[in-house]
C-alpha cells in the first residue's frame, strides 16, 4: 500500500514536534523536563507508526489530537472555549 500525501506529513510534522518538545525539555527552564521528555518519547514512537500505517499509531493519533485541540478545553477552575472571538 502507498502511503498517503497527508499521511507523510503527519508524519514529519509529529517528528519535528518531538524534537521540538525534547530540546525544549532538555535546554529550557520553560518545560518541565519531567513531563517534556516522555512526551517526545511518546511522538517519536507515533510517528514512526505513523510513518509505518499501523492501526494503532492512526488509533493513538487521533485520541491525541482529540484530546489536545478540541475546541473546548477543561481548565483548573472551569472550562474555556477556544474559538476565534466575535468582531
């Protein structure tokens, strides 16, 4: 099977972002390293499943972004919309 386009570029975009969140945890006092670390662990691993079209990293994939962009996110004392704002 060919791998898609889009696929492809999840990929990438998932190993760059993986780099990103390790350097960040490694070399900046901003991210707890702690949490950095085994999260870029964790989009190395997807993307090579991603890279790879296996159901489980597609699975993961999704959950993730579900997760982490929805439009409504729970906050410590409440929940906050995160849409564009009325003009």
């Amino acid at each position: 099977m060919k791998r898609p386009v889009g696929v492809t570029i999840l990929a990438i975009l998932y190993i760059v972002g993986g780099v990103a969140l390790l350097l960040g945890g490694l070399f900046s006092s901003q991210f707890n390293p702690y949490i950095a670390i085994p999260m870029a662990a964790v989009l190395a691993a997807l993307s090579a499943g991603i890279w790879q079209l296996q159901r489980w990293a597609r699975v993961a994939a999704l959950i993730l972004a579900a997760r982490f962009h929805s439009p409504l996110r729970v906050r410590d004392n409440g929940v906050r919309f995160a849409a564009a704002p009325c003009l």
